[in-house]
C-alpha cells in the first residue's frame, strides 16, 4: 500500500466517525458536493431539499436501468444515495457498505426503506461472495482509499459477468493519470468516461451559504476551517483547485466483461 496510502486510511477512519457524530442531529445524509447540469429529476417533496446531492447520484447510478439488479453502494457514508437509488431507481436490493460503523448506525436509523440494507464494511477487502452484484456504485470515495488497485480487484471480483461498475470522484491531474492505468488494469472495460468538473462546481457554488450556516450551527469554533475545507467552501483548496483546473471531477461507467 505504501506510507502515503496507510496513512490516509489512518486519517479517513477517524475523521468520518468524528463527522457522523457532529452532524448526526441534523440528519445529515448526504455527504457529496453536489451536481447541476440543467435537467429536473422528478423528486417527491421531502428529496427537494437534497436535490443538489441527489443529482449526483442520479447522474452516477442512472447511467444505466438498474429495474431488478442486486446492486451495492460502496463507502455509503449517511445513506441518501443508497436511499435514493432504492426509491426512485427500483433495483432487486440494494445494500449500502461503509467502513464507519457509526455511518452504519446512522444509516439504519433513517433509511426504513423496502429492499434496502446497510452492513459495516472495508472496500479493499469485502466479505461478499464472487459475482454476487450486478451494479456497484461508488460516489465521492475512492480519494480517501489506501489502495486504489485492490478496491478495484475487490469491484471485478464481486460483479457478475457483463455487470457494472458506476462512479464518480475527483483527483489531481496527477491523480487522475494514475487512475486511467488503475482503471485500464482492473480488466472492466470504460464504457463512457466524463468530466464534470463544471457541474458539480456550479452545485459548489449554489450550496455555499447553506453550507457555512451549518458549520456555524453544528462545528466548533476552533474546527471551523478544516470542517470548511472538507466541505468545499469557497475559498477551500478543493474548491480552488476545481476552478483553477488542478483538480478535475470525473463519472465512470465501466463493465465487467462476460465469460
């Protein structure tokens, strides 16, 4: 894995935790950056308010007609997503994997969803059976892991042949490079590959204020800006970096091949 990705691990496995905790009362369920890109998703009138977050998802996971899969989402985080997907994108089941139990608490408590459930768990090492889903899902995440290589052997391993694979994250030019011969080595054949830089730095910018509002209300004052800089406020590195171009967000849809 090397020194870098252990100890970004390290850094990701406590820091979650800590933002599960500090937002848990205001039912925080989702924790992406949002996507707008000028179409309107039908949404029933308790979704409005995370339509933004939801838009993502929507672009991610209805790439593809998920009707009757078994899919996963991996790395879940506060559930809105996997939610989402069960509600409106009517697959089999859907199970939502994060390695932050508390996330996994959280997740039970407000997603009583038909076909939905959530189990703790690590996306470089997965305790599913081979070929086991259809789809697997994977939005705003794999920055945080350790070992990009492994997670994708672990999403080949699991798919059923011709299955897909869906996801969305962002990198550094650099990141990104290393990325295209991570996924070119997976053996899951890109079927369509995006940038949406723009999309979601529009959703960014229209969140902004609603963002620095709940830090006010929910962060301590001495964790005020790193809070602001996980979140991608204006003025954040992240925030800085998609405008200047040094980072770039990216949407995957990729396939296992069949036998």
């Amino acid at each position: 894995m090397g020194l870098k990705g252990t100890c970004r691990r390290m850094l990701w496995k406590y820091w979650y935790p800590y933002m599960t905790r500090l937002t848990k009362d205001a039912s925080l369920i989702f924790l992406n950056y949002g996507y707008i890109d000028g179409s309107s998703i039908n949404l029933q009138p308790a979704d409005e308010a995370n339509r933004l977050y939801i838009q993502l998802y929507h672009h991610v996971a209805g790439a593809i007609d998920l009707t009757d899969m078994d899919v996963m989402e991996v790395s879940c985080g506060h559930g809105g997503g996997a939610s989402y997907v069960a509600r409106y994108l009517h697959p089999k089941t859907m199970l939502g994997v994060d390695r932050n139990p508390n996330a996994i608490k959280f997740c039970r408590n407000h997603h009583a969803v038909r076909d939905l459930a959530f189990v703790q768990g690590d996306a470089e090492a997965l305790q599913f059976d081979d070929h086991s889903f259809d789809a697997i899902i994977n939005v705003e995440a794999s920055h945080c892991y350790g070992n990009m290589t492994r997670f994708l052997k672990e999403v080949a391993r699991l798919l059923r042949p011709g299955g897909y694979f869906l996801s969305a994250d962002f990198r550094t030019q650099a990141g990104y490079e290393m990325l295209s011969s991570q996924l070119i080595q997976s053996g899951l054949e890109i079927i369509k590959k995006e940038n949406i830089t723009p999309n979601v730095l529009q959703a960014m910018e229209t969140d902004d204020q609603a963002k620095l509002q709940l830090i006010q209300q929910l962060v301590p004052g001495i964790l005020h800006k790193p809070v602001a800089q996980f979140a991608g406020v204006k003025g954040s590195n992240i925030f800085n970096g998609f405008e200047s171009g040094k980072m770039i967000y990216l949407s995957y849809v990729l396939r296992k091949p069949q036998l």
